[in-house]
C-alpha cells in the first residue's frame, strides 16, 4: 500500500522551506498576490505540418538524486535527439539544486526541472508562473539510519521480538530523544520527521544541513543520526553499515491504517516542473520531451543496465560511489519509476491514493493553514498540468492505433511505408505525437 506524503507540521518547521521559497520570489519582484485566472491552464497546441520532427532547444536543470537524474541516460543514448531536442547548457543542461531551483525557474533561466513539485507551490503567494507538467516516480526513501558504531537495535527487530507497533517506535527512536538528528532542507524531508516524532512521544534537535554535506560528515562518523533527502544518499549510507532504524515501509507495513490514519502522507511524487509560460509557447516540445522520459523508464525495465549511463553522472553531482546496479537498486527499492499506462493512477482514478486532485488538495489546504500560500490563490489544477499532457499522448496513441489498424491490411507506396514503419518506430518510444503525424501522413493520398 502506498501513501502520498502531505506536507503537516508546525509552522516553526517550515521556516527553512520559506525563506528559501520566499526569497525566490522575492528576486521576481512579485510582490502583489495573484489569483490563478481562467485562462491559467495548459492549452494544446495542433501538430506541426510536415513529417519532419523540429528542434528545440530546452534551458534544463537536473537535481542531485537517482530519480532526478535519470534524463542523462536519454541524453547519451541520442533519445532525445531522435525527437529533435537538445538542451542548454549543451549538452547535458544545469546542475541545479534546491537553494536555487525556483529562482531560476521564476527568472526565465530555466525553462524546466527536475522537481517535487508541491516545492513550487510556496510561490503562489506572489505568482502562478510555475507548473508541474508530469510525475515520474514515487519517492519512497524516508529513514531514520544511525551511525554502526552505536549498535542500535531497529524497529524491525522490536516488531520481531513481539512488539506493539507503538512500543516499537518508542523503544527504536529512544536513543534519538535530545540529540541531533541531520535532516536535509527541503519541505518533503519534515513531515516524516514529525511524524515518528508525534508517534514516538519523544522529542529531539533537528539540524538542516545538504545532502551532499551530510554525506561527507556521515563517512567521517561526525553524525549519528541522520534522514537524507535523496534516495543514493540513504542507499550509500545502508551499504557503508549504518543502521536502518526505522523507514517508511515499516511505517506503512506495521501501523495503522484507515482514514485518518497518523501515518498519511509518507510518499513523495517526483516530477518535472516547468514555467507555464514557457509550455504554452512549446507544447509539442513538451510533449516529445515526456515522450522520452516515459521510454527511458520503459528501457530501464527491460536492461537495467543503463543505469550504468546514469552511475557517474550522478556521482559527480551527488557525491555518491554507485554502480549502475546501485542506482538500480535505488531506483526500484526507493524510487520506483512510473511507466506511462500507470499515469492513470493519478489522473483517472479518483479511488486511487495517488489520484492527484485528492492529494494537491491537501497539500494545498496545509499550505494555506500555515500562511505559506494565502487561502483560495490556487487549486490543483491550476498547478498541475500532467493530466492534460499525458490524456493528449492518449489521444495521439490512440489515433494512431486507429490509423495503424486502416493501414495494416493494405499496400502502399515505398515513401508511404516508409514514414508508417517510422511511425510505428516512434510509438514504440512512446512519441505519440510524431507516430500520429506520420501514420496521418502515410494514409494521406
């Protein structure tokens, strides 16, 4: 069972994530709050006439995680340039991270990102400029892991020796009360931490500090008690020997559940954020650029030894030491990717825990009740554009289903045969869009 992971906690613990969120706006010189307008929604744009596939040039940012970094292995493989992107700066676009993300984002430097997109949502105080255009992957890498030289049992061993789930928590997090716990400053980092620490009864000093700074401190045994942000941080630390105290699953796996449950909110949904002006100047780009996030999940599944593309890229930008089978292991362990069907979880199905409306919802809600976003500014949709874009690949997938089955029968010239076996080529790496113009073309007299 999966949980989203809503943002609820006391206003003291948001301070970090506000002046960060604050500050970027600020550099906009925004200062009149906005209200979300009719017109703010993603607007479709006609394909391109013709059958040969524009070039685009996108200002991207990548962030230093296993499930924000993942773009690198389409950028080697030329899957992005088959769809007639490149990427500035050239050739791998920025290194980014969240100190700086919405700045440029709000400032024009960078068309898109690499994001947990409920972090833009700060800035609806002040603008409505940024967007989440789809989500790739639920991040599932929450632990509380203890240095080895502390010996420490874990909740799991609690539970086994018999237990109560409360009982457990108190008795894993006991050692914790009063001291450091090494926390990364990024929003989604706090709601776990408060909740073992409302579960717990126990209390104790929280100390925000970079994943990458972390890291190094965490390797010199000058920590004992940390919670990384990014999923290689915490697969790292793991196989160096430190303790996994207490992490998500066991959350999920042992508590208790139900409406109302204390334990919602404990999974995040990655994604890519963009500047809405920017997608609704370039809709087609945008679409062929999900178009190849959704193959290179598609790919990895099928020969995980890609992530060997992925292992130094990710490594130069994170401080990591992974193989490529340590980033698989870390993306399928703690950020399992998600393939283009399951997109139906969050758009199409209301029941579903991830169905985004439910969760942008309360998201929203605690923003507002913590005066981070002013109450009634913004709704889901005015935010989250990936239901749009992925129901528009639907509809181009299943145009050209239609028009695949109206050709399959039948004898066409060799430029005719041509462009279909190119568009059958390109909806096999989920370029709907451009597999529908040529299939259209193909069948054209």
């Amino acid at each position: 069972m999966q949980m989203i992971r809503r943002p609820v906690f006391p206003p003291s613990l948001y301070r970090p994530l506000r002046r960060l969120a604050l500050s970027a706006v600020a550099a906009a010189a925004l200062l009149v709050p906005q209200l979300a307008s009719a017109e703010d929604r993603f607007v479709p744009a006609p394909p391109e006439a013709g059958t040969d596939i524009p070039k685009a040039t996108i200002k991207f940012g990548m962030r230093p995680y296993a499930d924000n970094t993942f773009y690198y292995i389409g950028m080697k493989k030329g899957w992005f340039d088959e769809v007639g992107l490149s990427f500035d700066p050239a050739p791998y676009g920025l290194k980014a991270n969240d100190s700086n993300v919405l700045t440029l984002m709000l400032n024009g430097q960078l068309d898109m990102i690499s994001e947990y997109c409920p972090l833009i949502l700060p800035t609806y105080k002040d603008s409505h400029s940024l967007k989440c255009v789809g989500f790739t992957d639920n991040n599932q890498a929450f632990s509380i892991l203890a240095n080895p030289k502390l010996k420490l049992k874990t909740f799991k061993e609690y539970i086994a020796e018999g237990k109560s789930f409360d009982e457990a928590i108190k008795a894993t997090l006991k050692p914790l009360e009063g001291k450091t716990l090494v926390g990364a400053p990024e929003l989604s980092a706090r709601p776990f931490e408060e909740g073992l620490s409302k579960l717990s009864g126990l209390k104790w000093k929280l100390q925000v500090l970079d994943d990458s700074k972390s890291l190094v401190l965490a390797k010199a045994g000058r920590e004992d008690f940390v919670n990384p942000e990014g999923a290689p941080i915490v697969y790292t630390l793991r196989q160096a020997g430190w303790t996994d105290l207490i992490d998500i699953g066991d959350l999920v796996k042992y508590g208790p559940g139900g409406e109302g449950s204390p334990l919602e909110g404990l999974v995040d949904i990655v994604g890519v954020a963009a500047n809405g002006d920017y997608i609704n100047k370039n809709q087609n780009t945008v679409l062929r650029f999900m178009s190849v996030v959704w193959r290179i999940f598609d790919e990895t599944a099928k020969d995980p030894s890609l992530f060997d593309v992925q292992a130094p890229y990710l490594n130069s930008f994170a401080g990591t030491d992974l193989d490529g089978k340590g980033v698989a292991d870390t993306v399928n362990v703690l950020d399992p990717f998600t393939p283009f069907a399951d997109n139906k979880a969050y758009y199409d199905d209301p029941k579903n825990l991830l169905y985004y409306q439910n969760v942008w919802s309360a998201i929203i809600a605690d923003l507002e009740a913590h005066n981070i976003v002013p109450k009634g500014i913004v709704k889901p949709d005015d935010v989250v554009w990936g239901g749009p874009i992925w129901h528009q690949m639907m509809d181009y997938k299943s145009k050209s289903d239609g028009l695949f089955a109206k050709l399959g029968n039948g004898s066409l010239p060799d430029d005719k045969k041509a462009l279909l076996d190119k568009a059958k080529s390109l909806y096999n790496a989920f370029d709907f869009l451009d597999s529908y113009r040529l299939a259209l073309a193909a069948a054209s007299a």
